[in-house]
C-alpha cells in the first residue's frame, strides 16, 4: 500500500481519482487470493508472456525471412504450420484434459488421482507423437513423389520433432492446470523461438545454406531441447507438491473426456491454420511468405484471446465444481470483456503500425497489409464471445463444441477453396475472417443454449446471470 500511495502522489492532480483507482485495482488483483483474482493474475501473467513472446516470435519471423529470402522462408512456414497442427493434434486431448480434471481432483484432495493423471498424460503424449510420426515416415514414403520437391526433406525433418511438440503440449497443460502460468508458457513461445533462431544462425555461421532446410534443422533441434528441459522443470516442480506416492488411473474416463476435446480442438486446429495450408497447396511459396507474414502480425492481437483463455480454463473448471451458475455466468462475461476491449486496442495499434512492421520483413511484404484489416475484422468478430469454446468444454458440453467446429471449419475450407484460386490470398484473409465470424455466431447460440448465459463482451454479467435456466 505504500508503494501504491507513492504512485498515486506522484500522478498530476487531474489524474489522481483515476490513476489510484486504477492502481487500486491493481494492488487488489495482485494481492488477494480468491479464485478471481487468481485466475485475473495468471491472466496478467499470461498476456505478459505472450506479448514478450509475440514480439519474439514477430523478430523471430523477422530474421528468418531475411536470412532466407521470401520463397525458403514460405517453404520453412508452410511445413512447420503442419508440423505444428499435427504435433498438437498427437495428443488426442489430454493435454486439455488435464485441466479439466485437475482442479477437481485437487479441491478433493485427491492427490493419487493427480499423480496418476500427469504421469499417464506424459507417457501418452510420448507414445501418440511417435505414432504420428511413423504414419507420417510412412505417408511420406508412399506419396512423397506426389508432393512438390522443395517440401520433402523439410517435411522429413519436422515430422522428427513430432514426440517432442506433444510432450510439450502436455507439460503446458498440467502446469496451466496447476496456475503456473510462466512454466506453461515459456516454453513454447519464448524459448523455443530464441532457440531456433540460434541454432540458425549458428549453422548458418558454420557454412551451412541459407534455406528451409536449415530453417527446420534448427528448429527440431530447439524443439528437443525445450521440451527435455521443460519436462525436468515440470517433473520437479509436480513431485514437490505433490510428493511420491501410489498413483490412481482411470484412464478410460479419462480419454472420454480426452478425446471429444480432441475432435473440438482438432477443428479448432485446422480451423486457424487451414487458410496457410490451403494457401500452401494452391499458391507458390512466394504467397504464402506474405500470407503467414500478415497473419503472424495480426497474431499480436490474437494471444489476448489465448491469454484469457488459458487462465479462465482452471477457473471455470474450479467454479462448476465447487460455485454455483450465477457465478460462472458472472465469469464468463468477464472473461469476454477481457478478450474485446484488449484486443480492439491492440489490433488498432497493430493496423497503424502496419506498414512499417511488414516492411521488416522485405519490401514485398508490404503487400500484406489489406489482409491485416480483413483479418482484424474476423478477430475482432470472434473476440466478442470470449473464450466461449473454454466454457462449453470445461461444463461438459464437447460434443456440441465438435459440432460448432466442424461446421465452421467447413464454412472456412469451403470459402478458402472458393476464393483462393479467384482472389489469391486476400481470398484467404477474407475466408478466414468470415469463419471467424461463423464461429462467434456459432458459440454465442451454443452457450446460451446449453448454460443459459447471454454471453457477448457488451452484455451485462446481471442481465445474464437473470437469464438463466433454472
């Protein structure tokens, strides 16, 4: 309090009511300890991380595009956009699982059921990404005459780093699960990023070519080494909490909660990342650089949704077991406020600025910034609901999810195929934006449908705390 009374002293007059009541705020949010603050805090800690994380990944991009020129650079994007949606994909849902269950189990106490669902989600998410990566050796064996010939070996080369992105991905979940924002997101979007930038320039600076191929060396080589050190980390951290002991598996339970939550993400997946594939398959390298350029710029508006999202999964979860409704409509507005305002702001700041970032990149990515305002518009679109789909799966409501998805992901490949081949990519950036919009739409009905709460970033958390089904 004295270090906010400080501050507060030091604003000008006409600042102060203002400034100290947002200081205030500030102070509380940072000091209580009750689920909203908590879930507010790692919030803040999550958005923190993914803005240093996006100007990494921004600079990261950056580099890479300069290194290699904007044709090995479209080539490095393409394969490691599916390299990514696929390693994700291997985990089958546990890793979102994990946060559904979790919590419960701790507010039982039932800590065997803890150390039995974290160390059999590592060992799944092991096994599943090495399956993937043997049906991926042996489709690319099979079909890789048929696949251009510059993708090849970048492709061979990603589909080693399978295993690892999937333990990533479960690592990242029990530590969200577990409110530890910092070891869940480092990781991947900090470290990881600077890793492969690295290796890259190391290589480069031992002789080796400036291309894709040396793009996707580094980069499964930075994958191994965050994952390896993440999963220490992880362990550590899991056996200091919650000590050794007997473990309890229920893993049929667990994978059918696990499974839906993969066929919801997996459209969710391919939902975000099928305007770059589809730009793969029916444009040159060339296009899909600027594509993923613009889309990798408009991505600094896109982590507040992740942000919100991955504190409002743990207490959501937390609410429906142990509050009642007219808490978790009140959380759920929150957590659409949270996701609009931010993300109106920084996406405005993002178009202004628009110009100069994508010159970063080349002279010839400037063209990509009509696709920044289409595809702001879609974001902004998808915003205004939150983390709608968060919700529904935290209350059980996966299938519908599935569904919602799988219509959406439809509507977007469709308009992706339909327009693409006639627009080029502002084609795609229009077809993404619609779908996000398909979407929101999609997730508003749902949600009021199922839970009962009006749930829109405008909508007053009374009004649709009222609304609901008895």
């Amino acid at each position: 309090m004295a270090v906010i009374e400080t501050a507060e002293k030091m604003l000008p007059a006409g600042l102060r009511p203002t400034g100290g009541r947002l200081l205030r705020a500030l102070a509380s949010l940072l000091t209580q300890r009750d689920e909203k603050a908590t879930a507010q805090r790692m919030a803040l800690t999550a958005f923190s991380i993914r803005i240093i994380s996006a100007a990494l990944a921004f600079l990261s991009q950056i580099v890479l595009a300069r290194l290699m020129g904007e044709y090995e650079y479209g080539i490095f994007v393409f394969v490691w956009v599916l390299i990514i949606l696929f390693g994700d994909l291997s985990c089958l849902g546990f890793h979102t699982a994990i946060i559904r269950f979790l919590p419960q189990y701790k507010a039982a106490g039932a800590f065997e059921e803890i150390r039995g669902l974290t160390g059999t989600a590592r060992i799944f998410g092991l096994l599943s990404g090495t399956v993937v990566l043997g049906i991926g050796m042996v489709a690319l064996y099979l079909f890789g005459s048929r696949i251009q010939s510059y993708y090849v070996i970048p492709i061979f080369l990603g589909l080693l780093a399978m295993p690892m992105i999937a333990l990533g991905d479960i690592l990242e979940g029990t530590s969200r699960a577990n409110h530890w924002p910092v070891m869940a997101l480092s990781p991947v979007y900090i470290i990881r990023p600077i890793l492969i930038i690295l290796f890259m320039l190391v290589a480069i600076g031992l002789g080796a070519e400036h291309t894709a191929v040396t793009a996707m060396q580094a980069a499964l080589v930075a994958t191994y080494v965050t994952a390896v050190g993440q999963y220490v980390a992880t362990l550590f951290r899991l056996r200091r909490h919650y000590h050794e002991g007997p473990r309890k598996i229920d893993f049929i339970a667990w994978l059918s909660v696990a499974f839906p939550i993969f066929l919801i993400e997996g459209v969710g997946f391919l939902l975000t990342n099928s305007d770059v594939v589809v730009v793969g398959i029916f444009l040159e390298p060339h296009d899909v650089a600027i594509y993923f350029a613009a889309a990798k710029t408009m991505a600094m508006v896109h982590f507040i949704n992740f942000s919100v999202k991955a504190a409002s999964g743990p207490r959501f979860s937390s609410i429906i077991a142990e509050g009642t409704r007219s808490e978790l409509a009140a959380a759920a507005i929150d957590a659409a406020k949270w996701t609009f305002w931010p993300a109106l702001g920084v996406g405005l700041c993002v178009l202004a600025a628009g110009h100069l970032l994508l010159s970063l990149f080349g002279g010839a990515f400037t063209a990509g910034y009509i696709l920044m305002v289409i595809l702001l518009a879609g974001i902004l679109a998808k915003a205004l609901v939150g983390p709608a789909e968060t919700l529904l799966m935290m209350a059980g409501k996966q299938n519908m999810c599935v569904i919602l998805y799988a219509g959406a992901l439809t509507a977007n490949v469709l308009l992706n195929v339909l327009l693409i081949p006639r627009f080029g990519i502002e084609g795609a950036a229009i077809a993404t934006a619609s779908a996000m919009g398909v979407e929101a739409i999609l997730l508003h009905i749902a949600v009021r449908r199922a839970l009962g709460i009006t749930l829109f970033a405008f909508a007053d958390a009374d009004a649709a705390c009222k609304n609901m089904k008895a």
